[in-house]
C-alpha cells in the first residue's frame, strides 16, 4: 500500500505558485490551535487536567513554533518579493527550522531560566 498523495505534484504546485508557501508560513501555528481545541472541550468537561507549567518540551515546543512563525512568514515574504524560485524558497524554509530546532534543542534550560525570570521580574513589579 502506498501513501494517497504524490509528492511530485506537491512540488511542482510549490514552484508553479510559490504564493502557496507564504501563505503556510504565516497560517501554520494556527493549525496548532486549531488541534487544541478538542483538549479545550476536554478540560471544560473535566476529563483532562493539563499541567501548571509547561515543562522543557512543552517550552520548546512553544519556542520553535514561535520563532518558526516570525522567521518563517518574514524569510518567505521577503524572497516570493525578490523572485526565487518556489522550490528553493522550500529548501529555505526547511533548513531554517531545522537550524531552529537545533538552536532550542541545544539552548532549551538556558532559555526556559532567561524566559522565568523574565516572568518574575514581571510578576514583582505589579
């Protein structure tokens, strides 16, 4: 059995109309959103009782689709401007969230202690 779709034509969708993966890069993370929506009705029903704090993973999780969404949307606007070929824009696209998660994977306690502190330096001045 082979999987429903052809990748080829993915592809050439993404060279013929490179417009298609600006959209993805600024719509992705509300996908995310969309798929917690079941947790939502979940814990209102009271079947699920998420944690008080997010964890490492959780933190990196967040991370990634954070600086993802920022430098993904702005990265791919900017060269769909400048006329680089759909393909290569992917190839971009990739290799940037790759260095993205090697970055948080790498730096995921040290930037999770930067993020808390910053958390109570605000908590303490209100």
């Amino acid at each position: 059995m082979e999987l429903p779709f052809n990748i080829i034509d993915i592809l050439r969708s993404i060279e013929a109309q490179p417009g298609t993966l600006v959209v993805f890069a600024a719509f992705h993370p509300f996908g995310l959103i969309i798929l917690l929506i079941p947790l939502w009705i979940l814990r209102k029903v009271g079947l699920y009782k998420p944690a008080e704090n997010l964890g490492t993973f959780g933190f990196s999780v967040v991370c990634i689709m954070t600086i993802g969404w920022i430098f993904g949307f702005a990265s791919q606007i900017l060269l769909m401007f400048m006329g680089v070929s759909g393909l290569k824009m992917l190839m971009v696209y990739i290799s940037m969230y790759f260095c993205i998660i090697a970055f948080v994977i790498v730096n995921a306690t040290g930037l999770q202690k930067k993020f808390d502190q910053e958390q109570l330096k605000k908590k303490s001045v209100t």
